[in-house]
C-alpha cells in the first residue's frame, strides 16, 4: 500500500496499515495510505503555488507540480518526518524549475540567472501578493511603473496603454520590455 | 517580428490570458524580462491553489503510483512516447506489455535497434559542445549526444527505471530523470550506489566525413 512510509512517521508503528484503533478513545483515523496522500497533497499545494508564483500560468504550473510529485514518490515511501517532505518537495521544486527554465530557453543552468535560484519559503505563500506588485513597482521610474500597472494590474491592451500615456503602441512595447527588465532586479521575495 | 520587445509582448499576452510559457531559443536574452512578467502575472493573481479536478488526478497518480499500467520503457524508448515502433537488442523483445518494473530487471546498456531503422541527420558536430549533453531526437528514438574531440557517443534521453524523459543538468553534468530521484552519467551509468538503476541503453551514432552526426532512428 503506498505511503506507508509517511504514515509511520505519524506516530503509527512500522507494518500498521489499517486505520488506526479506536479501542482507546483515540478519534478514528483515515486508512493510512489515504492519510499519507492526504498530507502530500497538502504539501503539494504549497509547491503548486511556489511554482505559479514563478511561471504565471496554470499549465505549466500543474505539469511541473505533477513532476515534483512523481520525482518525490520514493522519499515519500522512506519515513521522513513532514518537515523533511516539505524540504525535499521544495529541493525537488527548484530543480524542476531550473529544468523547466533550462529546456525552455534552450539554456544550460548554469547559464541561468540566479533570480531562479529560488528560496523554501517558510510557510505557504502570504495573501499579500499584490502588496510586493506595489512594492515591485515602487521601485521603477514612472513611466516604467505606469506601463506595468497599466498592462498587468488592469489588463489593458497595449492599444488602450498606448491610448492612456499619448504614446504609440511601438514605443509602449519598448517601454513595457525596459520596464519588465528592471522590474527584474527588484527583490521580489 | 522577432525584435525582443516583439517577443516579449507575445509571451506577455500569453500570460495575460492564462497560456502557457511559450519559449525559444532566442529568448534567452531576455530570460530576465520574461521571468519577470511571469512573476507580475501570478503576482497579481495573488497565491493559488489547485483546480480540484488536477487535485483528484494528482491524488489518482500518487495513489496508483506503485501498482500504475506504466507505459514500458521499451515502447518509450524506441516509440518515442507513441510514434514508430522498432525493437530493442536485449531480451526486452516480447516484455513490451509488462510493466515497467518488470521490464527494468533486465540488464540496460544494450544499444536501441529499431526496425526498420534509419540513420537521421540531428546535428552538425560543430554543434556539440564537449562536456554538454545535446538533446536530440531521431524519428522516435530521442538520445542525449555527448562529443569528445571527433567522436560522438549517445545515449536514451529515457529513464532506464520509469518512462520518464530525462534532461540535462549542465551544473552537474548528469542526466537527471523528473519523474524519481536518478541521475545519470553521460555514459549512461546510474550514480546512485545504494538503489543502482541499469545502465541508460546506448544509441547508434557515427559521424559523416562533412561533419554531420546521424543516429540509427526511425522515420
């Protein structure tokens, strides 16, 4: 039965794979290896947004925590405690990404710049996104920064940005490129 | 078109309608600006969570793992994931409908022979960078090409345990399999000593007297 492992480091002895004895008074547990997933899958929601937060997309998202997840099976398997799993899922997280980043840009890692080097957040991920855009686009000249608040907080189309700045669609891309490239220097975690 | 603020602007609106990363090579150059607006995008999106429907698939899939019908690495190796059909030199003949983990038992290393076999013009030699493994696919056999000096050795770019497609991580110089913890060297040797997996089957590979490195594929 798979997670087993997992399961053990619960408090379960080794070889125990029926749902927990109620004989005690202990509150009745879920079968085992469905615990173990459970526990998981809530991991895996944490690097499911870990890895959003750095592609901004769905797809991708879903197919490189798929990746974390399978790569992760057999450690899940070994008994380490729920903080190892979490150390691990993020170690396998970043390489996933690196990968990703790698084969997509037809890039060696080494290559790649270290804002993918990305660190094991804590906790999961606060609800202040949208305070660090702010903070992100503090830091920009006022142009670069109505760009992107124009483009990406409003979803205009470079039409309508053009349109709001008295500018040319033309120089708005130019602009929205310079202004994503300093956006890039900025600390973003 | 292919002006970077052109190109960025593409990936841009992309991401601003929910499609997925869509790269080139050349995108390279701007790896900053592209990471950046992949950032803002999800920033702006605040933290997410699964969509229920890919939860239950991952939780089906962690669930299933050890007992799932995996596609045979042979149907891998030389199907490419489903394309042409060959066969494998090895004794894998006639396991192709066992599962992975019966098939993986037998010795890896030996070299991928399709039938009807192709030699397949994947790169110029002047490609190969020595000490980089270069990813190439001939017809449905996909391989990771290695040079030193005039010669070119390959091996499967499939895991020699799951029918994963590896990739290279140049940091290490290893092929790392993203589907479970396994690397491998160029020469396809697995690295780890205490759970060894059989070596990467090997691929046919000869260089042209023009400098063209061709591997024994399939159309």
């Amino acid at each position: 039965m798979p997670w087993s492992g997992v399961a053990m480091t619960a408090g379960y002895p080794p070889g125990s794979q029926e749902s927990a004895s109620d004989e005690s008074g202990d509150v009745l547990q879920l079968p085992m290896a469905r615990r173990a997933t459970d526990i998981a899958l809530d991991e895996l929601e944490i690097v499911y947004a870990f890895i959003y937060a750095r592609v901004g997309n769905r797809a991708d998202a879903e197919d490189l925590t798929q990746q974390v997840a399978m790569k992760a099976i057999p450690r899940l398997r070994e008994g380490a405690p729920a903080s190892a799993i979490r150390g691990y899922l993020f170690a396998t997280a970043r390489s996933v990404l690196g990968g990703f980043w790698s084969t997509r840009l037809g890039l060696s890692e080494v290559e790649l710049h270290e804002d993918l080097a990305l660190a094991v957040p804590p906790a999961p991920p606060s609800e202040g996104r949208v305070d660090t855009v702010q903070r992100i686009l503090a830091e920009l000249s006022d142009n670069y920064r109505r760009v992107l608040e124009l483009r990406f907080l409003h979803g205009y189309s470079l039409k309508e940005v053009a349109a709001e700045m008295h500018s040319t669609v033309g120089a708005v891309k130019v602009m929205q490129l310079r202004a994503l490239r300093s956006a890039a220097k900025v600390k973003m975690e | 078109m292919n002006k970077p603020e052109n190109r960025v602007d593409k990936i841009v609106s992309d991401l601003l309608h929910g499609r997925r990363l869509r790269l080139r090579g050349g995108d390279a150059e701007e790896k900053a600006a592209i990471t950046a607006a992949a950032r803002l995008v999800a920033a702006r999106q605040g933290p997410q969570r699964m969509n229920p429907a890919f939860r239950r698939r991952l939780k089906q899939a962690l669930e299933s793992a050890p007992t799932a019908p995996w596609m045979t690495r042979r149907a891998a190796l030389v199907a490419g994931f489903g394309l042409a059909a060959g066969a494998v030199a090895g004794g894998l003949l006639g396991r192709q409908m066992e599962p992975a983990a019966v098939a993986t038992r037998v010795a890896g290393g030996d070299p991928i022979n399709p039938i009807p076999g192709k030699w397949v013009d994947v790169a110029a030699i002047s490609d190969l960078v020595e000490g980089q493994g270069k990813q190439v696919n001939a017809g449905g056999v996909g391989a990771f090409l290695f040079r030193r000096g005039d010669s070119v050795t390959g091996v499967s770019s499939i895991c020699s345990h799951l029918p994963c497609e590896l990739w290279w991580n140049g940091r290490q110089g290893l092929l790392d399999c993203p589907c479970h913890p396994a690397s491998f060297t160029p020469e396809g040797m697995s690295t780890d000593n205490t759970y060894p997996l059989p070596a990467l089957n090997t691929v046919h590979v000869r260089v042209t007297p023009a400098g063209r490195v061709e591997v024994l594929g399939t159309d």
